[in-house]
C-alpha cells in the first residue's frame, strides 16, 4: 500500500473494524449500530481521520525549503511520521489541536481555549519534543520531554486536566 493510500484510509490503526452487518438476528443489528456509533464517535477524535488528514495537508504544503516564503526549514518526513505516531498515542477524549507548521521544520499541535489556555506540543525528527503552556492562573510551563511510542506522562496529564473534551466542554459551561 502507498503512503497516500495509508493516509487516507484507517487501515492499519488498531480502531479501524468493519461495522457493516453481517448477521439477520436483532442482536447482530443492536451490534451493527452500536459499532456504527462507536466508529462515529472515534472519528470525531483527535486519533480520528479529520486530525491525520490534515496533519497529511499540512506535511504536503511545508515539505519544500523556503515553504513560508520567510526561509522556513521543510518538514521532514520524519517529522511527520512522528506527528502521525503522536496523534494515535493520544487518548479519544483529547480535543483535537491544530496542526500547525513550524519554521524550524517541526511540526506543533497546539491546544487552545476560550479562556486563554494554550498548550503546544513540536515534534520534529528527533524522538524530543519540546511543550509550553499557558494554562491559567499564571501558570506557565514547558520542557523537553522524549517520544518513544507513549505520550510522555507530564504531556497526558496536562491534555486529560486541561485539554480532554469534558474539560474544555465544563469550561464553556
């Protein structure tokens, strides 16, 4: 299968199924839907198509030299690849960042809210990646943290507390 193949399909990630029946029972059709809403769900999640397609957008756009007319460094596939593994490692219950191209050739998700709360995360082609946030209250933070496969655990806890579709939905409240 091509990248572009991959990249536009759910094929290969551990949530794509088959919610088409194959069954005549009431049971198998309580199922079918059930499998329907579940895949719903999970494609309305930062882990589901909408985040990757973009992620695929924002990579085919920035991966020339120069690509912001201001000197931008490419992104590389690399830096992409990792973006891509990030964004699968992350809870569904995570809102969905922007995708948001760096000059210096890494690519940020960047979590935002109403009230001024901001977290970006940039991921380039070295298993690193830097984070910062203001996240209220004066509070303000940032590091460098190392991306081998699992959110690292400063990064989850701030996303879950601050980031998760139930946080940022009881903050419009």
């Amino acid at each position: 299968m091509s990248l572009t193949a991959a990249l536009r399909s759910d094929l290969g990630h551990p949530w794509a199924f088959d919610s088409a029946p194959r069954g005549v029972s009431d049971a198998c059709g309580a199922l079918a839907r059930l499998l329907g809403e579940v895949e719903e769900h999970f494609s309305a999640s930062v882990t589901g198509g909408e985040t990757r397609r973009e992620l695929a957008r924002v990579f085919a756009e920035s991966a020339a030299p120069d690509w912001d007319g201001y000197g931008g460094n490419p992104i590389t596939f690399e830096a992409f690849l990792r973006t891509w593994l990030f964004i699968l490692a992350l809870p569904p219950s995570i809102a969905s960042p922007a995708i948001v191209p760096e000059p210096s050739g890494e690519i940020g998700l960047e979590w935002s809210t109403s009230e001024g709360r901001t977290f970006v995360v940039s991921i380039g082609k070295q298993p690193q990646v830097t984070f910062a946030g203001l996240l209220g209250g004066g509070t303000k933070i940032h590091g460098v943290a190392n991306f081998v496969g699992l959110i690292p655990q400063e990064i989850a806890g701030i996303l879950l507390q601050r980031f998760s579709r139930r946080s940022t939905e009881a903050w419009a409240a």
